[in-house]
C-alpha cells in the first residue's frame, strides 16, 4: 500500500502530543479537537484541554498495579474508566471534576470475571463486558453515568469453547443510536459478534468470516449508525500479517463480508471519522478509508492501540510509551 499522498493530494499524518508518560495508552476516549482523555498501565490517566499541548495525569491514587484499558468521557470534568484483570482487579471509578477526586463505583466479586470494556449511549446509560462466567459472557449496566452498576439478566446466547474478548484497546464493545450495542470475540474456532437493541438487556451472535484462533479474533468494532459498520482485528503474536481481519456489515451485524483491499496486518483500534472516511491503528501503522471502509490505504508506521473521532474531521490516537497524537486531516 502507498501513503495516502501524493496523487491523492497532502497525506493525512498524526501530530505526537507530549504526555509526559511511558504508560501503554490503550484506553482513549476524544471529547473535541481540544479535549481528550487517555488510560492505560501503571494507573494511569491523562487529560488534556488544550489540544494536547499539555497533558495532566489524574488518575486514582493508590492504583499504579491497576491496568486502566478503557476510558469514556463525556466532558472535560466527567468520565469513567475501566481496570482490567481478575477478580478485584477489574473495577470502575467517575469522576465528575476532571479526575481531582474519583468514585470506585464497582468491583468484580467473581473469580472467573474479566472485564475487557466499556461503551455509552449517553451520559446516563453504559454498559461493560466480561469475559464468560459459568460458560457466557457477563454484562453489568448503568443507567446513572457509572455511579451504579448492576449485572443485566436478559438473554446471552452460550460462548464458544476458549472464547473471549480483547482488552487491547477498549474498543471490542461499541454502542450507536441510543440503544444498540455489539461486542466482538475471538479466542474460539469462530471471531464472532454479538448484538443488542434493548441498551445491553438481551443479546444474540453472529459469526464472522474474521480470522480466529487462541491469540486472534476481532479486537474492535466501529458503528456509524445502527446498520453500517465494520470489525477489525488479527493475530496480536503476528502484528506483520493477518489475513482476513476486516469485515463490513450493512445490516447491523447480521452478516459481514471481508474486505480484499485492507490493511494486511493486525488492528486494535477503529474509528469512524465522517460517514464516509474511518481509521484503523495497531502496532504497525495506521491506514484510512475514504469509501466507507471498501478500500484501505496506509498513511503512517507508527505503533498506536486505539482511535477514537468524536464528530467530523478530529480523531485521536494512543499507545506504547505513551504516544498520543491528534490527526492531521489535509481535507479542514
């Protein structure tokens, strides 16, 4: 694949905004082109407010042995993370004053538990997956921004054997148009997708042509409205190659098709920029889609986790050793 550039006319490129950390940065949550949040090892949290010309860490004390691998905002003063791990281990905490004090609101009490991520519909309403308990996944809801959270008792179909969700860029579950939600799989035979239209009560799966196996599967999903969208993953162990790891779905997920011309590596993060261009980021680079994710072409080598674009032509990327970045759009 060429540089999207040249012929193309300028080339999108990423801007490195100083953090200040050597955290791995694989949760990010972007508010506006001036706001945005990142999470990852060490108990770290960063915020910036200035476009990341300054970063802040604000993260819990007390937490540097917890991985914090996803992060949602809503503002500058009001977000929730994720920690990951078993046991007690996987935990939430909000806060609602820029990270100056935090609420733990919930603790994992099931020793199989593994919570992988976290999505929002709105302010009020979220939701997070667990890797499966007595043989399917669990999933504990909010209905008041994170203060409270209890586990949903509607229907889950039964995992695969060795099937699991990836915690590598906070991005397997994925909400859009106020009620709908998906998670993706891998670890099993089948990569699969499972989907919900009651805000994460009831669930049902779909199989997905992704490539899977005990180190691969889908590692994200990105919706730009309750139909259209498109998975993306691979074999983490082989980040150089990874054949039949994007699929588009154009009915909310009942049935996916794999892409020829798309990147032919591992991807842990995906993002919609508009409703026709979207960003796909892993270790080896990130590529861009101007046709609705038919076609892909590489614009950086960077190694970034996760991509998150609030609205329009903004979007921001997280990492290894602390990378963030804002990208560079040649079409403002």
């Amino acid at each position: 694949m060429l540089p999207l550039g040249s012929a193309a006319g300028p080339s999108f490129s990423w801007h490195l905004t100083p953090t200040g950390s050597t955290a791995r940065l694989r949760g990010l949550s972007a508010v506006s082109a001036q706001v945005a949040w990142a999470s990852g090892s060490l108990g770290t949290v960063l915020r910036t407010t200035d476009a990341g010309q300054t970063w802040q860490q604000v993260g819990p004390p007390g937490t540097s042995a917890l991985q914090f691998r996803d992060v949602e905002a809503f503002d500058a003063d009001h977000a929730a993370i994720l920690s990951i791990g078993t046991g007690s281990d996987s935990r939430v905490y909000v806060t609602s004053d820029g990270g100056q004090h935090w609420a733990l609101t919930f603790v994992n009490d099931h020793p199989d538990a593994f919570y992988d991520c976290m999505a929002f519909f709105d302010r009020k309403h979220g939701l997070a997956v667990s890797d499966p308990v007595d043989g399917r996944f669990r999933i504990i809801v909010t209905s008041d921004g994170g203060r409270t959270w209890r586990i949903a008792s509607g229907e889950m179909p039964p995992a695969l054997p060795g099937e699991f969700g990836f915690a590598a860029s906070g991005e397997c579950l994925v909400t859009a148009s106020g009620r709908q939600a998906w998670f993706g799989t891998g670890g099993a035979a089948q990569a699969r997708v499972f989907h919900s239209s009651d805000r994460g009560e009831d669930w049902q799966v779909r199989a997905t042509p992704i490539h899977s196996g005990p180190t691969a599967g889908i590692f994200a999903l990105a919706f730009r409205d309750r139909r259209h969208g498109f998975a993306v993953g691979g074999d983490f162990t082989m980040p150089s190659l990874a054949p039949d790891a994007l699929a588009l779905t154009s009915d909310g997920g009942n049935n996916w098709a794999l892409i020829s011309d798309a990147p032919n590596e591992y991807r842990s993060g995906a993002s919609w920029m508009t409703g026709k261009v979207a960003i796909v980021v892993g270790p080896t680079g990130s590529d861009v889609s101007l046709d609705q994710g038919r076609s892909w072409q590489r614009f950086d080598t960077g190694s970034f986790d996760t991509v998150d674009c609030p609205r329009g032509h903004v979007c921001w990327a997280s990492g290894e050793q602390g990378r963030a970045a804002y990208l560079v759009d040649p079409r403002k």
